[in-house]
C-alpha cells in the first residue's frame, strides 16, 4: 500500500510493512544521477587524455629521429651501415633481408631517405626497421622486429613491429609516398616520408579509421592548420571525414578547401602526419 508519507512493501514472512520515505528515495536518485554524471566526465576527461597523446607521442618521435640522426648522420630503417652496430641478421647483405635474426640484429638501409617496403612476408625492410633502430640506440623503450608481419609485406603488428598508441587500437607506422594521385581512402598529395596513424589495416600499415571527425580536427589543430587536405597533417579516408567533393586530383582545390565534418560522431578518420624530418 501507499502512504501519503512513505512507499511500504510488505513482506509476508513478518507480515509487517515496511518502506522508503520520498526523501530517502530522492537522496537515492540524487546519488544515482552523480554516480552516472561521474562516470560520463571520466570518460570525457580519458578520452581528452587520449587525444592529447596522440600529439605528444608524434612530437617524441620527431625529437627521437632527429637525435638519432644527429647520432648517426643517417635516419633509422635508412640507415646503410645499422649492421655495423647492431649486428646482421645474415652476413650476406643480399640475403640479409629475407634471414631471422635475433635480438638487436638487423639489415642496413640503403641511404637514400626513403623508406622502402620489401616484397615479401616476415622480411625486413626500411618501415619497419625505423623503429627497430630507434630502440636499438636506446631512444625507444619497446624492441621491435624490424620486420613486416605473416601477411604481407606491410603487415603492421601493434607492439611487435610498430609502436602501439594510448588510444585504444590505435598504432604508428612510417611510410614514404611521393606525389601520390590519390585514391577513394586517400587524398591525392605530396606525403613524402610520413607517419599512418590509425588502427591496424587488413595486412597492412595503421591507416584504418580511430578517430571521429572532432577527433581527428583536434589532433590536427593541435600540430597544423586544422585543415584535412592541407598542411602537414593529412585526412585519411576523406569521403567520409571531410565534406571534400574529391580526392583533389586533378581538382586540387577540393582538397585544400575541405573542411573535417565534425557534427559526425561516427569513427571516419585516420591521420598522415607528412613530412615530419
């Protein structure tokens, strides 16, 4: 039954009744309500933390490579004399790519500033051993293998071969595409030596969609100009991320004059980070 000053229950093993007041009831909603407003700035506050770190984790790794090239007068995975070292995984340098070393063990690079992939599985090549000579000279705290994945000549495997971020699923792999005619993915543009920054692709470097569209203009803003077809800081996946009309090509305006569409709440972006050396 219901009071006019309180909510009873009956319980029939004592027969008696017994209730909440309203007052208690609303101190319980009250509770409620700030336990649920609690969790929801927490997120707010992880995921702003999130973001934040992907900026901080690209300015370490430009200060790391260019300490690594002040050191060595040549740029990690490029390097043509990193055997010298940090030991070969074959002692024949044409065999050397294809061999299984071990711990720091890794190929020389061939000096040209590119980064080059390789035609096969579980091969050493120059994106990769980017981040494996960081850690061999004492810059990065993971070791990586220097070497693409089971499938694919640039299989990327998080934490094993690339760099994993603080945003959940989220990795770094270097690449190098000179003027590039663009793509349904990707805007066409001068990348250059760069940074694919998203989740893990099928088989293939960390170019998949992370980031919402706010996400991705945060990010942007933070390091560039906020512009996803301009600057340093490229969109991936520009049909969807953008309001672009076209990758750019041959109509380069409507990738420069593009805008990231940040009313969307859905995950549609990754990130290039172009030309960072």
């Amino acid at each position: 039954m219901i009071k006019t000053e309180q909510l009873t229950i009956f319980t029939e093993e004592s027969g008696e009744e017994s209730g909440f007041s309203f007052i208690e009831i609303s101190l319980v909603l009250v509770i409620i309500g700030l336990v649920v407003g609690g969790v929801l700035v927490g997120r707010s506050l992880i995921h702003t933390a999130e973001l934040r770190s992907v900026v901080s984790e690209y300015q370490r790794f430009q200060t790391v490579t260019n300490a690594f090239k002040n050191k060595f007068n040549s740029l990690p995975g490029d390097m043509p004399n990193a055997t010298a070292f940090w030991g070969a995984a074959n002692s024949n340098p044409a065999a050397c790519l294809a061999a299984t070393g071990t711990g720091t063990q890794t190929c020389n690079g061939d000096g040209n500033y590119m980064f080059a992939n390789t035609l096969g599985i579980n091969q050493y090549s120059e994106e990769f051993m980017y981040w494996q000579h960081l850690y061999n000279a004492g810059f990065l705290d993971t070791p990586y293998t220097g070497k693409s994945g089971p499938n694919g000549a640039s299989d990327a495997i998080l934490g094993t071969n690339v760099p994993r971020s603080r945003m959940p699923d989220g990795g770094w792999s270097m690449d190098y595409d000179p003027y590039y005619s663009g793509d349904p993915y990707s805007f066409a543009f001068d990348y250059q030596r760069y940074y694919r920054y998203g989740s893990k692709a099928t088989n293939s470097l960390t170019h998949a969609v992370l980031l919402t569209p706010h996400d991705a203009w945060n990010v942007d803003s933070k390091i560039d100009d906020g512009k996803p077809g301009d600057g340093r800081v490229i969109a991936f996946n520009w049909d969807f991320c953008t309001n672009a009309p076209s990758n750019g090509d041959p109509v380069v305006s409507d990738r420069v004059n593009s805008i990231y569409l940040v009313t969307a709440t859905n995950i549609l972006c990754a990130l290039a980070f172009t030309r960072p050396f």
